[in-house]
C-alpha cells in the first residue's frame, strides 16, 4: 500500500491550487469510515461514521486548512488571522507553525473547550480572547485585514471550502457511491457548502452516479438558518456550533434547496445523548457539536434500508471538561483485592 500524501497531492486534480507548487501538509484526510452497526439497528438503515476527529488537529478543518494555509504561504503572506469556536484556531496554529507563519487566533472568552485552546497556544498562535461572541470575533478578523497585512483564514475563505469537499470524495471513493443522506452539524455553514460541492463535482465527472440529500442540524439555542432570522446570543454546550449568523448562510441554503434535503434543529439534551450514546454504544467518542448529526438522525429517523453517513466532525477530547461534568465521578476503593472483588460483586 502506498504512503498517504495529503490531501492537496491525493486530490489535486479536484481542486483549485493555482500558485501553489508546494503544499503545507500535516498528512489530513484519509479519515475512518465505520460502520455503526448499533446504529443502523436502531434506524433500520446502514449507517457510517465518517471520523474527522482523526485528523491531524483533531477536526475537519484541517482539510480546509491545507489549501488556505498552501494559498496564502504562495502569496507571499506572513501572518494569518481568523476568529474561531476553537477548532479553526487549532487548525490554523498548527498549518502556520508548519509553514513558518505566523498565526493570530481571536476566540470567545471562557467559550472554548480546553483541549482547543490549549492547542492553539502549543502550537504558537498569539491568542487573543474576545470578550464578546464568535460573530464578533470574525467580524473583527475581518476588519484587521483591511488595517494590517494579515490574510484570515476562516470559511469566508474561499480556500477553506476548496479544501473541505475532499470529505465528500473520501465517502465516494470509499463506498462506491454517493450516501442516500449525508447528516452533518451545521454552525458557520462551511463545510456543508463544501460537501455539497464535492458531492455535485464529483457527480458531474461521472464519479457517482447519484447524490445524497444533505441534512444539517443546528443547535436549538443556535439555530439561526431553522428560525430563519439571526440569532443575536447563541447559546449551546455545542460550542463548535454556537454561531448565530453563518458566513456561508446562502449557499447552505443552495445545497438543501437543490438536493431535496433540510436543515432543523437538535436540542442539547439530544445533542448530549446522542454523544454519549455513542461512545458507549459505537465506541466512538466526538466532541459534542458533531453528535448533532446523530441526534438529528436519531430524532427525525431515516427512511427503511438508506444508506447515511453521519460526519463526526471534532474528537471528543478536544472537550474534556463537558465529558467529565456529564458523568459521575469514578469511584475510590481501598488499593486491596478485597475491595475491588466487592466493589465488582456489586
Ligand atoms: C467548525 C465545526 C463545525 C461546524 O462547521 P461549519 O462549517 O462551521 O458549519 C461542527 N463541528 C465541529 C467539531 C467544528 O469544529
């Protein structure tokens, strides 16, 4: 078997990499497909999890932090800026440090998961808290643009959604065909554009023969596109989801109108069943945002003998915190057999 080479080399006739001769790569992509045998009982469907918590930073965005990271690198830029729930700051730290960029992360104080932040500070960023939320935090990446030579590197990045589609060729190439439905968390709305217009590219090219319906779900208290309006204070334990005016708002839109799918909301109590239910069942652990699509499913059913696959986008120990409030604390025994054969007995 050969050696996995990025996503940028794997995939680089799919992609716009005009400029770039020399790719920044941490090795991304190539995530696990697994079959959630539980889970397609429970719905009566088959149904996959797509792992991108196994890439390099531990989210998806590495995919579209390849391209953006390799784009601006080309350009000549030094110094890279974007407003983050924290998966985007992690992501670009790290394909900055790879670079030898430099990396200026804005993030919603007290707002992010730890494992995030303390990612985007291992990695070298300059890390700015923000008192105020992730929409005023991209707002402001956005303006410091226009003051200081700094390139962002968020989802209003065209690079960043560039990127993001080879999820949706990873999924054909490794099942053969497109999913009936793809169910994935929705917060800025990036990477559901980015699915769609993979899945679409690939259509069109004659790769797949068919394509899914994209099913996104918000978060209840962050569930701007559902209500149709924006929403002025997010809230969520989802914080990888609590945005409450998505930058890539209309072409969301677009990929729901044109494949026949939805984009509804999921409560954080289902959100936190879902995840749970999934470590203990599927032995798969994701950071809360990404169990949104599961508690979608699991919600509003599918119909009988499709083929789904639900995208888990972020690694459950990015949110140690939120895992280790959900349950009880581990029991404390006397360090003798005794104790434990008791303790087990039970
Ligand atoms: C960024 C992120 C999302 C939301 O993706 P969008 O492209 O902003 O819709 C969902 N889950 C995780 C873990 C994320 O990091």
């Amino acid at each position: 078997m050969s050696r996995w080479r990025g996503l940028l080399v794997e995939y680089g006739e799919w992609l716009d990499l005009r400029g770039v001769d020399q790719p920044v790569t941490l090795l991304e992509g190539n995530t696990p497909l697994i079959l959630a045998e539980r889970l397609s009982e429970r719905l009566g469907a088959t149904v996959y999890l797509k792992i991108e918590g196994a890439n390099p930073t531990g989210s998806f965005k590495d995919r579209g932090m390849t391209m953006a990271i390799s784009k601006a690198k080309a350009a000549g830029a030094q110094t890279v800026v974007c407003g983050s729930t924290g998966n985007t700051s992690a992501a670009a730290a790290a394909f900055a440090a790879k670079a030898g960029m430099a990396c200026v992360v804005l993030v919603p104080e007290g707002k992010i998961a730890l494992g995030k932040l303390a990612q985007a500070i291992m990695y070298g960023a300059e890390v700015v808290q923000i008192r105020g939320n992730f929409d005023r935090a991209l707002s402001l990446a956005r303006e410091i643009t226009q003051h200081l030579p700094i390139t962002i590197v968020n989802s209003i990045n065209p690079d960043r959604i560039e990127g993001q589609k080879t999820g949706a060729y990873e999924l054909v190439d490794a099942l053969g065909h497109a999913p009936d439905i793809l169910s994935i968390p929705v917060g800025n709305a990036g990477n559901i554009t980015a699915y769609w217009r993979g899945f679409t590219q690939y259509h069109f090219a004659g790769r797949a023969t068919s394509l899914p319906k994209m099913w996104g779900f918000q978060a209840a208290g962050a569930a701007p596109i559902v209500l149709g309006h924006r929403v002025d204070d997010p809230e969520t334990v989802a914080t990888a989801i609590r945005i409450g005016n998505p930058a890539s708002w209309v072409p969301a839109l677009l990929a729901i109108d044109e494949s026949h799918g939805a984009i509804r909301a999921v409560t954080d109590d289902e959100i936190l069943s879902a995840w749970s239910w999934l470590a203990h069942e599927e032995g798969v652990f994701c950071e809360p945002a990404s169990a949104a699509s599961v508690a979608g499913l699991l919600k509003f059913g599918v119909p009988a003998e499709t083929t789904v696959v639900a995208v888990l986008t972020g690694n459950g120990l990015k949110d140690p915190d939120t895992a280790v409030k959900s349950a009880s604390a581990p029991v404390v025994l006397d360090s003798t057999i005794d104790a434990l054969m008791e303790h087990l007995a039970r």
